[in-house]
C-alpha cells in the first residue's frame, strides 16, 4: 500500500512539473492567432462540405428525374 502510495505521489509530482514548469503556453496574441486560424479553416471546410453535398444532391435527384 505504501508503494502505491509513494509511487502516486510521485506521478503527481511529475503531472505538476510538467504542465507549470516545463509546458510554454501561448500568448493571449498567439492563442487569438490560432483561434482564428482554426475558425477560418472550419468556416472553409463547411463550405466546401456544403458545395460538394448540394452538388452532388443537384445531381442524384437530376439523374433520378431522367429515370421515372
């Protein structure tokens, strides 16, 4: 149990170490950057998802008309 015990706070330790002292976190201006970036590349792909799902919807019922 001891070990257990020791070996936690250990991990513990090492998790804390980690994400305060040796994680370089972004500037407020570098987080605004990416968050920007990511949205713009979001906004991007919906816009293509879209075209590429209102084409090809366009198409299927064009196709199933020549069908009936």
């Amino acid at each position: 149990m001891f070990n257990f015990l020791s070996r936690l706070r250990a991990f513990w330790n090492e998790t804390l170490t980690e994400v305060f002292v040796k994680a370089s976190w972004p500037t407020p201006k570098e987080l605004l950057d990416s968050t920007l970036v990511v949205i713009a590349a979001v906004a991007l792909l919906g816009a293509v998802v879209f075209f590429c799902d209102f084409s090809l919807s366009n198409f299927v019922q064009l196709a199933t008309k020549f069908v009936r």
